[in-house]
C-alpha cells in the first residue's frame, strides 16, 4: 500500500511539474487594472463583446 501510494505520488508531482505555465491572453484584464469600467463597458458594447467577472477569495488557487 506504501509503495503504491509512493508512486503515485510520484507520477502526480512529475505530471504538475511537466505542466506548461498559464499564458494570459492580452484581452483578460485584471480587476486592479480597471481604473475606468464605464469606459471598458462602452469600449466591449462598441466591439460587441461581453464583459464577465471571475471572483475568487485570494489565495483560493
């Protein structure tokens, strides 16, 4: 039981570490970056795309 446990341990750390880092994509804008919303509301209206929000408790990932 030890022993399978081990191993998978083991496959779990080496697959999380093989694991590509998250790439931002440059259209996702961080809630400390919106100084102005009315103007990024106007600005995704005019562009005809939605705006959505994501809230987690910090530290939560």
């Amino acid at each position: 039981m030890r022993i399978a446990l081990a191993l998978l341990s083991l496959i779990g750390v080496s697959a999380l570490h093989a694991a590509e880092p998250l790439i931002v994509p440059d259209y996702v804008i961080f809630f400390e970056d919106l100084e102005n919303l009315d103007e990024v509301q106007k600005e995704a209206a005019e562009a005809n795309k939605a705006i959505a929000f994501l809230l987690m408790e910090p530290g939560s990932t």
